[in-house]
C-alpha cells in the first residue's frame, strides 16, 4: 500500500461522516465504457453525444430509434459489480458512509449491496422508464422488450407518448430533491471522496468546492486529471478496484 493510499485510509478511519461521489470511471471495471476518457464513448465517437440531448431526442424519431438500440445493448444489462463498488458497500457497512451521490445510471451501486436510501442517483437511472407526456414511470425491462419485438421507437401504452429512459439528458432539467439531498450530504461531511469522475459536469462537480467549504477533506481517485486536483487534500492515480478496498477496508466487521 502507497503512503498516499494509507493516508487516506486513515482519514477513513477517522472520520465520522463519509460521503462518496461517483463516476463513470467507477463502473470501466465492470465493462461499461465512460464518457469521456481516452476510450470514452463521446471521445471515440462525438456523434454519440447527440443522443443523450432531450432536444434532438424529442425531436427527432431517428435519435430516439438509435437510443433504443444502445439501451438494449447497453452493457450494463450483463455487468457485475466491481471491487470498487463492494469497497463503498464496506464503508456502510462500517457505518461512515453517509451518502454516495453517483453520476452513473446503470444501477450497480445498487446490485453491490447498498442501501437504495443512502443511493442519490442524481442523473437517473437507466432501469425505469418514463413517460415525457403522461408521467408514467416502470422497468425498462417490458419496453425494452418491445424493442426487441420490432418497436422501434415504442410509445407509451396508456396515453401514446415519447417514452425514454429515466436519465437526465443534457437539456432536461435536474430533480431538485435530488440535488438538494447531495447537497445537503457534502454540507455536512468530514470526507468526500470522489470517484472515477472527470469533475466536469455540475451540480455534482460543485461538491467538491462544497464539501471543502465546510472544512472537510477531499480525496480524488480518478485515471485522468480533474478540475478539482489542486483543490483536494489527496489525488490517487491508480486503477479504482485495486486502491478503493484499501482505503475503505477490505472487510467489514462483523455482524
């Protein structure tokens, strides 16, 4: 273990109060390509960004036919948590963790064992889907069905309207009691640590500067530089599933 890394294992260890903000980088290990990475799915192919517009979406029928096919083969549907994610179920476990604010949408915050209420998913998820017109909300798993069936662009059953995921799309306004509860957790933190996130897209990048704010410490663990690195007490360049279990702790304790 590095001396950074035991550095801030032992900020875990003191703290009272953690609060952990995730990104796209978190979930690489599990299969899921990031955003905006060297490999990102925007960098390899700036197009792809289109699709993630509400604008271009409720526009445009092609968009929303080629949105169909991406979530009907988004990786997501076969990945499996990762030693990162289960790090972040040790810290609840322990009893430090009291909010993880995450930017993905594919739910495997979820499926490592987390408690939903502490989840604060502030750009969606991918597992629901909404109706833009009527408000109906359910899995995505029977529309992604459809799809499959040859529904290209499926409607919504009770009223005919756009459906599309329950994701923020660049354009589409933010939930403000989501917002508001991951502001509130990173108001009141002895620790953030932010994970596998380029710190580019606000509000969630703000945290840092928040939580900072309140006098807690910041530990970035990320591939890439962030904004935020001059700002944080530690930067850990290292791959996220083999120096999250060592900050966190390997092992909860038992009971």
């Amino acid at each position: 273990m590095s001396t950074l890394v035991e550095t801030v294992a032992a900020w875990v260890d003191a703290a009272s109060t953690i609060v952990a903000l995730t990104g796209a980088g978190i979930s690489t290990e599990s299969g899921i390509p990031d955003f905006r990475g060297p490999q990102g799915v925007w960098t390899r192919d700036p197009k792809a960004e289109r699709l993630s517009n509400i604008h271009e979406y409720m526009r445009d029928p092609d968009v929303r036919k080629l949105a169909w096919q991406g979530r009907v083969n988004h990786p997501a549907w076969q990945a499996r948590p990762n030693a990162g994610h289960r790090a972040l179920v040790t810290l609840e476990r322990r009893g430090k963790l009291r909010a993880l604010v995450t930017q993905n949408i594919d739910g495997l915050h979820q499926a490592a064992g987390h408690d939903p209420i502490r989840v604060i998913e502030v750009h969606g998820t991918m597992r629901d889907v909404i109706c833009m017109a009527c408000g109906w909300r359910g899995p995505a798993g029977p529309v992604l069905d459809r799809v499959r069936a040859g529904e290209a662009d499926p409607p919504c059953a009770g009223c005919g309207g756009i459906l599309k995921s329950a994701t923020i799309s660049f354009g589409q306004a933010l939930v403000p009691t989501v917002i508001d509860a991951a502001s509130r957790a990173a108001g009141e933190t002895d620790l953030l640590l932010a994970v596998g996130t380029s710190l580019q897209v606000y509000p969630a990048a703000g945290l840092v500067s928040l939580a900072k704010s309140v006098g807690a410490r910041v530990a970035i663990v990320n591939g890439e530089a962030t904004p935020f690195d001059d700002l944080a007490d530690a930067v850990i360049r290292a791959p996220i599933g083999d120096v999250l279990p060592q900050i966190c702790g390997d092992t909860p304790p038992d009971g």
